[in-house]
C-alpha cells in the first residue's frame, strides 16, 4: 500500500493529538502534518499531494467552504473528511453537497474514527450507518430528512440569532430590542439548544448552510 499522507486540521491541539495517535496505529508509516487554521490548510494543501484531509468546520484566517473548493479545485484526488461536533443527521447532507467526501461527529469512539478512516483511504467517501438510514428514508418516502433547523425558532429568536452572527454582544442586543440583558440572554440559550450547538461561531455556519 502507498504511504498514506494525510493532513489533520482542527484548531484544538488535543482533537489534532487524538486523531494522529489513532492513524498511527492503523497506519504506522503514515505521513501527518497538522494545522491549526484555513490558511495553514491552503499553504500545506499546494506544497504536499494529500490523500485525506480531516477537516474542522470552525477555524480561523479564512472560510471552510472557501477552503474546501481551494481543496477540490487544486487537488481533485484528495479526499475531505468532515470533522464536526455538529449533529450529522442535521448537517451531514449539507456537507456532502458542499463537496466533502465525509462526515464524522467528535463525539464518535476509536473504533468510529478508525472505521471511518478505513472508509475514506479505500473507498474515498464515509458517512455513519444512522446517516445512510436517514438518506434511504428519505428516498423511499420522498422527504426531507435533514429539514432546515432553523424552522425550529420563533420569530423572536430568529431576529435575535441574526443579531448574534453579526457580532452584537447581549447588552447591544438588549439595547435594540428595549429588553433586559437576562432576557437576550434566556433567548440565546433556548436558541443554542434547540439547535444542538454551542458558540456563535457554530450558530453562524448553521445559518451559511441554510441560507437564512
């Protein structure tokens, strides 16, 4: 088998840490190179021919669609696999219509993340078995299976999300809406749980995929 080089981007040391010491173990002669942003991924993605790049979804100095296209455009053989703690069976579809090759949720054991990389170094794509479920049930029962999460928010937390992914802090947003911090701030905890996320960070990719 050729020497696999794959390319590991997350912006946490410890996530970058635990994927190289499972590759290492399935693949001990791999080759791993490791960033921590967009633009590191650019820059080592035009020096080395990768045959997997595992991919964060929120990082800094630049975009993942932007960097994703870069990727397709420059390295058509190289395959992309999704690395998110976002919900797969909100978000996994909308990634592979993106144009990664796979997805695979953090909370996953070992034994996922070796299965996917099994995956995705002999077929080229991967998706988790709940996912692949959720797709034939769409096709068979003509329905969407991933409905846009943000149909899930009221009127009032919707106008608030937007206000959030577009850099007000709660106090700006309380100011605006003429209502109390506490209550800005009730409004974006029911908004991060109806949406299974955790930062503004995550809130804004949920509203670039659906286009709200």
């Amino acid at each position: 088998m050729i020497t696999p080089h794959i390319l590991i981007a997350d912006d946490h040391s410890i996530v970058r840490l635990g994927i190289s010491l499972v590759i290492q173990k399935q693949y001990p002669k791999a080759v791993i190179k490791q960033t921590d942003n967009y633009q590191g991924v650019l820059d080592m993605v035009a020096k080395d021919d990768f045959q997997l790049v595992i991919l964060d979804v929120n990082m800094p100095n630049g975009s993942f669609q932007a960097t994703l296209d870069t990727i397709k455009m420059k390295r058509c053989e190289t395959r992309v696999l999704v690395f998110s703690t976002l919900d797969e069976e909100l978000y996994a579809a909308r990634y592979l219509k993106a144009g990664a090759d796979g997805f695979l949720q953090k909370q996953v054991s070992e034994e996922g993340v070796k299965t996917a990389l099994e995956k995705m170094m002999q077929t080229g794509t991967y998706i988790s078995d709940k996912v692949k479920e959720a797709l034939i049930n769409q096709t068979l029962h003509h329905k969407d299976a991933y409905q846009n999460p943000l149909g899930v928010l009221s009127d009032r937390e919707l106008e608030i999300a937007r206000l959030l992914i577009t850099g007000n802090g709660l106090k700006e947003i309380a100011n605006k809406l003429f209502v109390h911090v506490a209550t800005v701030s009730t409004y974006k905890s029911r908004i991060y749980k109806k949406l299974n996320i955790t930062s503004v960070i995550e809130l804004g990719e949920v509203f670039r995929l659906y286009h709200l």
